[in-house]
C-alpha cells in the first residue's frame, strides 16, 4: 500500500514555492514584526516543502518560545546546538537568505501562499492513502469515512487559522449593532438569531444564535419533536433553509406533524381518519401548494454514527445552504471512534456536534431524552440539570439547555402546582398548561416560559394574554412582569 502512495504521488510535483520560502525565512530573521506575523500563520515546519528549510523553521520557532531575539548569530549558534547548521549551507546561506529581501513586506500574503501550498501536500497524501485503502478488501468503509472524516477536518482547521480573529474594537461595534435591534421596537420581538417559533421564548432568546448548540430535552411523549417541528416551520416559512435528521420518526410522520403545525388540520385527519368532505381536500392542496416552497431537507436513514452526520451536514452547507440543523435525538447517535464506555462515547457526541455548529456558523439544535429519575422523584417532577441522560458532557458543551414540563403528562393539575397566588393567577389567565425552563443559558440569564399544548394537533402554541404584562417567571415561585424583551437579562 506504501508503494500505491509513492507512486500516486511522486509522479508528479508537489505544490511548492522555493522562492517564497526564502523571503519568508530571510523577513523573519531581519524583522521582528514579520517574525510575529509569519508565525500567527505557520505553525507546522512541514509548510515549509525543502528541508533544510523546516530546520531554519524549527530553530526560529524555539528562539521565539524561549524569548531570545531571532537574528543571524542567534539563528546559527541554535541551528549548531542542534546539529543542523551545516547540513543547511552553513552561514553562507542564512546570509542568502536575508540578502533575497529588503523587508517584511506582504509577509502575511507570502506566508498564506505558503500554506495553501502545504495543504494542497496534505491532501494530495491523504487521498492517496484513502484511495489505497479503497483497493483492500479488508477495509470497513465506515472506519475508511470516519478516517477520510478525521484527515479532512484536520486539513480544514488550517484553512479556518485566524478567520474568528477579531478586534475588540470591532466586536464592540457588533455588539452595539444589535442592541439597536433588541432597542429598535419595544412592541415587537426583535431577533438575533434564527426564531425558536414561539413569541414568548423569543423574546427570553432574541432567537438561536449562529455557532450555538441548543439541547431541548423532555422525557418521551413530553413533545420534543413537536416544538423543535414549530421551531422548523417558522424558520422555513421566512426562508430560512433547515436540515434535520430524524432518527426516530419516518420522513412521512414528520411531513403530516408539520401540515398538523402550520394549518387547521389535526394530526388524526392527516394520520388515521382521512378527510370527510371535499373542501377539505381544496383546502389541504392549496396549503400544500404553499408549503411545498419551504427549504427543508430532512434525512430519515437511520444515519446514527456522528462522523456521517457531521459530513452530511457539512454536504448540506455547501449544497442546499443550511441556516439550521436539528437531530433527533443525541442518545440514538453512536461515535465509532470511541472505544470506551457510553459515557465518553456521548460525550465525544456533544463535543462534535458543537465544533459542527461553530464551523458550518448554524445553531444546531439536538434533542435529548432525561433519565427516569425524574418520574421517581416526589412533587412536581419538574426536571433539573442532572436529569440529563448518560454524560454531563452535554451540560459543558451546550450554550442552551430546554427543559419540556407539562404538568398533565404527570396527571397533575397545573392550578394545584405550589406555585405562590401570583404565579398561580398568572398561568390560569394565560391559559398556559405547558412550561419551557431554560436550565442554562450562555448567553443570557436562566428561567420560565409558558406554552400551551394542543393535544389533538400535537402541537405547543402562544398563549393568548390580553394584557401582555408578563412573559416569564423567573422560578416557578417568582414571577416578574416584563416590560420589554431586555428586561429579561437584568434579573438579580
């Protein structure tokens, strides 16, 4: 197979550029601001393609770690200490070097050169060896995916070196840009993110944030699924391109849940029963003329393994331009690069799944089931932080954490909750049965929103309030009233 490689790749020549690298090496040496410069871009000596070069590399990199000035006596008493020296030129050519250029000049622009060079190396090298293990019989293809997986996002975070790097100055003006979006209508929910499909959960959010993993969890039959599918149908209804993968429920049971969502249509009509009269069916079409625009792609494959998730949703970015994804649910993904116990396995699961977010610049939105030990506990039941089934990990790594609670799937009366009169009267003239806790929240405070459940649609909807005066309880037993939709984050 080693010979396969050699062949594939010594046909041809390598991506390189000679000349740049000595300009690069002779403006670190003579200039301490390309010094800096070259080196928040090359990291790895292998950038460099001629060897004698990596050595020039490697020596400058350990006088700069030690702090010791990069100069050509510096340079050629390190490059002596470890044996390099003459095997480089000598000082005959560290003196060439600095005599090619007459300034750190477009240093930054060479030195990017440089690298797409390196990578262009890279992947020629892991092609040839994945193309090699195409040939052996003995290769599982899922370990070859999930190799090909691990060597192209290795190649990928060398591309993504520096492009978050920004200002302060200009992370200010951002963050002032959107407060003048939450400020710009206090009668309205002003968004900084894509819509979560509910007024009152908007206004506690400004929307999903890009880059963030949002973790929406419940026990089963709670109704996950149906607020993550009104999540959907919102975002695709403002032309916002949404990917979900379904591990559970088939592509046909989604569809009828959305129609079930977005129309007058109950789920048993769409499901079991059919239409009993005529106008129903010109109703249903002329909906389904107006749905079929929305931008969703769904996948109900039973993919279950992250590292093919992960090249889907990356597909899916590059081809249908995804703003969303949403999975359905974490405890049915598997990572077969994990040899070890579910615990770590689910762990790796999140950690991945929050990379994925950060590089493709979408929420990722993954349901998640919580453990029994909620159903054991006395009073009202509602869940808590360590409820979350099978790794803390996914407490670390998400920046949103949704608890489901509904009172009557516990047979409970939400007017005998031990919520004090104030709560209390606020949840029977909302109407609310339903309530969405946020347990974390990164990017804001902790609290309550209330939702109603519409049983015969499956479906959770804004709870009409005439007054408006209150949108949230910050705990089940301390209400505040809101006045606008930043009030939220000044709770003590």
């Amino acid at each position: 197979m080693q010979q396969f490689k050699e062949a594939l790749v010594n046909n041809l020549i390598q991506p390189q550029s000679l000349d740049l690298e000595c300009a690069v090496l002779g403006a670190m040496i003579v200039d301490n601001k390309g010094l800096d410069e070259a080196l928040m871009i090359i990291r790895n000596p292998l950038v460099f393609y001629k060897q004698e070069h990596q050595h020039i590399f490697i020596a400058i990199q350990k006088l700069n770690d030690r702090g010791n000035p990069v100069d050509l006596l510096t340079l050629s008493n390190e490059l002596k200490s470890m044996k390099q020296l003459e095997n480089i030129g000598g000082d005959y050519y560290l003196i060439s070097l600095t005599q090619s250029i007459s300034s750190s000049a477009h240093i930054d622009f060479h030195s990017r050169i440089l690298l797409q060079k390196y990578i262009k190396r890279k992947i020629i090298m892991f092609n040839s060896g994945i193309t090699a293990l195409c040939y052996d019989d003995s290769t599982d293809v899922f370990d070859l995916l999930d190799r090909w997986q691990k060597e192209f996002d290795n190649v990928n975070d060398l591309t993504s070196r520096g492009r978050h790097t920004v200002s302060f100055k200009d992370a200010l003006t951002h963050l002032r840009e959107e407060i003048e979006v939450l400020s710009s209508n206090k009668d309205e929910v002003q968004l900084v993110g894509k819509t979560t499909g509910f007024k009152r959960t908007d206004k506690h959010t400004g929307g999903y944030r890009n880059q963030n993993l949002i973790i929406i969890a419940a026990r089963p039959g709670m109704g996950k699924t149906s607020k993550v599918l009104k999540t959907i149908v919102e975002n695709v209804k403002r032309g916002v391109p949404v990917g979900m993968i379904s591990l559970e429920m088939s592509i046909h049971e989604l569809t009828a849940r959305i129609v079930a969502i977005d129309t007058h249509f109950h789920l048993k009509q769409l499901l079991k029963t059919g239409f009993e009269k005529l106008s129903y069916f010109r109703s249903f079409d002329k909906d389904k003329q107006r749905m079929e625009n929305y931008k969703l792609i769904v996948d109900d494959g039973g993919t279950s393994d992250i590292t093919e998730i992960v090249i889907m949703a990356k597909m899916w970015k590059r081809v249908h331009k995804i703003e969303m994804l949403v999975i359905d649910y974490i405890q049915l993904l598997g990572d077969k690069s994990v040899k070890g116990n579910r615990e770590a396995e689910v762990a790796s699961i999140s950690r991945r799944l929050k990379m994925l977010a950060k590089e493709l610049d979408i929420p990722v939105i993954a349901l998640s089931q919580l453990s029994r030990a909620v159903e054991t506990r006395g009073g009202s039941k509602r869940p808590l932080l360590s409820d979350l089934r099978e790794s803390g990990a996914i407490e670390q790594d998400a920046d949103i954490i949704e608890f489901i609670y509904r009172p009557e799937y516990y047979k409970l009366d939400i007017t005998e909750e031990d919520y004090e009169a104030e709560s209390q009267k606020y949840c029977v003239r909302l109407g609310a049965n339903s309530e969405i806790i946020y347990a974390k929240y990164r990017g804001g405070s902790t609290g309550t929103a209330l939702l109603k459940w519409v049983g015969d649609k499956t479906k959770f909807i804004d709870v009409e309030d005439d007054n408006d005066t209150v949108d949230y309880i910050d705990s089940v037993k301390h209400p505040i009233p809101l006045g606008d939709p930043l009030t939220v984050f000044d709770r003590d």
